[in-house]
C-alpha cells in the first residue's frame, strides 16, 4: 500500500527542496545587506521549509525585485 504513493511524493519532496534551496540562495545572494532582513528572512526559510520559501517567493522577492531591480 505504501509504495504506490512513492511515486507521487518522491517528486514533489524533491522539487519542494530544490525550490527551497533556490530560495535560500536567492536570499543569502541578492537581499540587502540593509539592517537585518536578509539574516530574518535566510532563518525563516532555513526553519520553515518550503513554506518559508513560498512566502519568500510571493511576498519579500517581487518587492526586493521591484526595489532593487535584482
């Protein structure tokens, strides 16, 4: 029973990963080094996972990106 779902999580824990690994170095590479944000956002994806990540993606990236242009 367990190994028909193996094929369906396997991809979509290794995509959540690579997603929050491109998250993480998006962060420590492209944030401001102004005040402490890059260090609170780089721990909040580091704890929280892929959740982290997505909030990162959707609401702080467009902002820096708009922002900065970066």
């Amino acid at each position: 029973m367990i190994f028909c779902c193996i094929p369906v999580v396997l991809p979509l824990f290794l995509l959540a990963t690579v997603f929050w690994v491109w998250m993480l170095v998006d962060c420590a590479t492209k944030e401001p080094d102004q005040g402490n944000d890059k260090v609170v956002w780089i721990l909040v994806i580091l704890f929280t996972h892929w959740v982290g990540a997505l909030i990162y993606f959707l609401v702080r990236r467009p902002e820096r990106i708009r922002d900065t242009g970066r």
